[in-house]
C-alpha cells in the first residue's frame, strides 16, 4: 500500500521530471534537425558526358574540381536527364515527374510558368521539412509576366516584344522560384532570354530601361543566341557566371549562423551559349572558347564547395552533380578543330534521342556515407532524385503525389544489387518521339534520333543509313548506337513498345 506521504513524493517527482523531461526532448528534437543532411544541387547546362575529364581520358578540358568531387563521392556512368533540352529536364528533376507527361518543349522568351498550380516540388519537399532552401541562376521555368502588363496594352503579342515601358516593374513576379518551393531567388532567369536584369526574390532590382535586338553576331564560339527583349541599360553579360557564383559562396557561407540545414538548387547557366569565359579563363583548357568556359564552370563548381569547406558544413552536405542534357552543335566543329569529344563515346547532342542527348555527368556525394571513389553503372534518371532524398531525410511525401522516381539511396550507400534497379527510363524531346531503355536495350520510336536533319558530312559517313521505321540497339555491344537491330529482332521491338504504351499512359509511382 502506497500511503498520502508516499503519493505526495511521486506528485513530487512527477512535477519535477516534466520540465527536465521537457528539455531533453527538445534537444533531441534539435539534434534530429541539426542531423539532417544540407544538400547542394549543381546543375551545368548544355554540358557533354565528354566534358569531364574524370570520364573521358581524351578530354581537352580541366576539370579538377568535379574530378575530385567523384573521387570523393560516386560516379553513374550511365546518368541521365530527362529530356535533351532545358526546361523539361529542370522540371522533372524538380517534379520527380517526367516532362512529356504533362508538356513538350521549352519556356520561351518571357514565357509563362511550367508548373501546374500547387504543383509538389523538390525545394516544397525541403521546405516542409524545416529546411532553408535557395535557387540561384538559371530558372527558365517561367514567370506570371503577363500578369504585370500595364493595362491598354495589346495582349495579342508576344510578350518578349514589348517595349520596357508596357510593364509594371514594381509589381512582383509571381509564378517563379518563392511560389516552388525555395525561401529566396537570384539571377537573371535565363542568360539569353529577356529580360536582361537580375531579379531577386520575386522582384527586379533595376526596372528594365532598353529594347535589345537579337543578338545574332559570332562569339568566341558559336552564335550569341540572345533573344530579343527589355533589358537594363550596358547588360553585360560577361558577369552572369562570375556574380551568380558568388552569390552562392555568400549564401552558403550565411548558412555557419543559421540553426537549421539548407538546400541550394545551383543551376548554371554555363556552358551554354552564349559561350563567353572570362579572360582568366580564357586559354585554360584545349577545346577552344567552350573548353574554357566548362574549365570556368568548374571553377565556379569548387568556389562554392570550397565555401561549404570554410563553414565545416562539408561531411553534413549531399552535393550532387548532373546536367540538364548534352552538348549544343557546336560540338561538331570542335571534333575538328580541337579532337574533343564533347558527347563522348555516345551518338547524339542536345535535343537528339539518342543516349549523347541526355546520358550526362551524374556525381552524388556524401562524406562517410556515400563511398569515395565509387563507381556504378547503375541506370539512373534526373527523376529519381526527389524519392532518393526524400528517404534520406525521412520526408513524408503528400497523399496522391504521382511520380516516376526510384529510391537510390541503397546504391548511393553502397548496396550491390543483382539486377538494375530502373526497371525502365523513357526519354523525350518532342512529341510523340521516346527512347525506351530497359537493361542494356534501347529502342526508339522513330526512324531517327537526330532532331536535324543535316549532320555533317563525316558524321554520316561514320554511321549506317537509317532506313528503319524505328530502331533498336544493344548499348553493351554497341554504345555508340550504329547497329540498328530492329528488323533482326522485331519480338523484342514489340515488347519495348507495348511497354512504352503503358510507361505513357498508366505506370506512374503514387504516394
């Protein structure tokens, strides 16, 4: 029997332990959120498997820096993104979605948004989760721009046609970076599309004063390719790479006072074109102007891991590296006149379907979690990396949320598994025209994988005439896709195609 003394010492204690029990639950709490892994997200553009010299012992480029962050973390030798352009492959690597579900194409000039309304995305995912998140640099995702046109103005035109004085630049921009996900933006949207100015959070901080004309003249390599459209005054577009850069060691840096983990979606708008290093950079590679411009995108690379060094953050950080496709067709020329092989080994550039088009640079690392110096041929897709961190950091992903990821984290860790772990991967730059690849097979759809129809007269001359309705290619004997097996094997372009029918219409992951 308890007697009243004994009742009143346990009211005693009990009253006692809560505060004390109070406060090792909130330090636990806190140590869980301290726990939780930063994750930098690197994102070239227009940048070849066959860049990186880590990849390509041919490579007339330096890339010491992305080297050395896959030596330290591990290599996918068979990475992809999801389309062989820009914008589809920056939505499903933020969306976990692939493009062509929902759209073909890119955002033009001054274009509207990609997403759909509430659409879940990566930076929600972090956001949700207690996180600090970032993008800077290249969105090309769209922008509500139409939405600050002062009234009486005709809405029949294009928008990137409009004089400076048709908008309402005190308005803020909305449909952007704040409304995806991410606390805080800054860039110049895309480097060579209007408007011309650096937009920070979801404002521009100077108003656009000038009407720019196309911009068609020559580079150092390449055409310029800057759109028509507003601007302010002396843009100088030389110091786009250099001020996103540091903007992002700034960023990263703020992070040593901040008690919570962070997330920076660091989308490069380099090598793209227009191809313009700056003059320290000029010569540092032997690829031409593109080669110096990738060794400066290397650079820029190390600066801002560098900065998570500085901060100790760097054993508590997932850096990824990828890109959003293969190299422009300026790669050709640079076969000739420098013996690089911007594509590697792959047929294909930007926008084709075959692999050169898509199957990028893919480094994931983590210190002491993720090996050092691995290696996997595991194939793995832009898509899959939303599911991967989502089990990383324990996110509970909303009910009904519809997506084509796998979970990698077994193979970022180490697991040996027996069989690929992507049962399938669709690619797809416009409508109607997909690479299916499952094991080592890959079939396309369409009698060719070029999206142009002239190519250079050698190149032609390496390859077979294409004179099947689709093609068929086994990548374990023939990586660089020249002989198309398809009349040889119509039982197995049969099955790939009954599986691409339903990859388009039903199978999808649900939450």
């Amino acid at each position: 029997m308890i007697n009243k003394n004994d009742e009143i010492l346990l009211m005693m204690i009990r009253k006692a332990l809560i505060p004390f029990l109070l406060i090792i639950f909130l330090l636990q709490a806190c140590e869980q959120k301290e726990n939780k892994p930063n994750v930098i997200i690197l994102y070239a553009d227009d940048m070849g498997y066959g860049d990186l010299a880590i990849q390509n012992p041919s490579s007339k480029i330096p890339t010491p820096n992305l080297d050395q962050l896959a030596r330290d973390g591990m290599l996918f030798t068979d990475g992809h993104s999801s389309s062989g352009i820009c914008t589809p492959s920056r939505y499903a690597l933020l969306t976990g979605r692939y493009h062509w579900r929902e759209f073909h194409g890119i955002v033009g000039s001054m274009g509207l948004p990609a997403f759909k309304e509430g659409q879940y995305t990566i930076g929600k995912m972090f956001q949700d989760n207690g996180y600090a998140t970032a993008c800077i640099g290249k969105w090309h995702l769209g922008w509500n721009w139409d939405k600050m046109v002062k009234p009486n103005w005709e809405s029949k035109k294009k928008l990137q046609s409009f004089p400076p004085e048709a908008f309402d630049w005190t308005q803020e921009i909305s449909g952007g970076p704040l409304d995806r996900g991410f606390d805080m933006y800054y860039g110049d949207g895309t480097i060579n599309f209007p408007p011309y100015t650096w937009v920070e959070n979801n404002k521009v901080i100077t108003e656009p004063n000038t009407y720019y004309e196309s911009k068609k003249t020559k580079g150092p390599e390449g055409s310029w390719e800057c759109r028509a459209g507003v601007g302010e005054k002396d843009w100088d577009f030389y110091k786009v790479l250099p001020t996103l850069t540091q903007k992002a060691v700034d960023y990263v840096k703020g992070r040593k006072k901040e008690n919570k983990p962070f997330f920076l979606y660091m989308p490069f708008p380099s090598p793209h074109a227009p191809i313009i290093p700056n003059k320290e950079f000029v010569g540092k590679s032997k690829a031409g102007a593109y080669g110096d411009y990738v060794y400066q995108t290397d650079w820029c690379a190390g600066q801002i891991l560098k900065a998570l060094k500085e901060i100790g953050e760097e054993e508590n950080t997932i850096v990824i590296f990828s890109a959003d496709n293969g190299p422009e067709h300026y790669a050709y020329p640079r076969i000739e006149n420098y013996d690089h092989y911007s594509m590697g080994e792959f047929r294909g550039l930007k926008r084709d379907l075959y692999e050169g088009g898509h199957h990028v640079p893919f480094i994931v690392k983590w210190p002491k979690k993720i090996k050092e110096g691995g290696v996997s041929n595991q194939v793995i897709n832009q898509v899959d990396i939303l599911k991967t961190l989502s089990s990383i950091i324990n996110a509970d992903l909303p009910k009904g949320f519809t997506h084509d990821g796998y979970n990698f984290s077994d193979v970022w860790f180490g697991k040996e598994l027996e069989s690929s772990l992507r049962k399938a991967t669709v690619q797809n730059t416009f409508e109607d025209k997909y690479a299916l690849r499952m094991g080592d097979w890959l079939y396309i759809n369409y009698p060719t994988g070029y999206a142009k129809p002239n190519q250079p007269k050698w190149l032609k001359e390496k390859y077979p005439p294409l004179d099947q309705p689709v093609q068929l290619y086994n990548l374990s004997e023939d990586v660089g896709q020249k002989n198309n097996l398809a009349a040889q094997i119509p039982e197995k372009v049969s099955q790939m195609q009954r599986k691409l029918d339903d990859i388009r219409v039903k199978e999808t992951f649900v939450e």
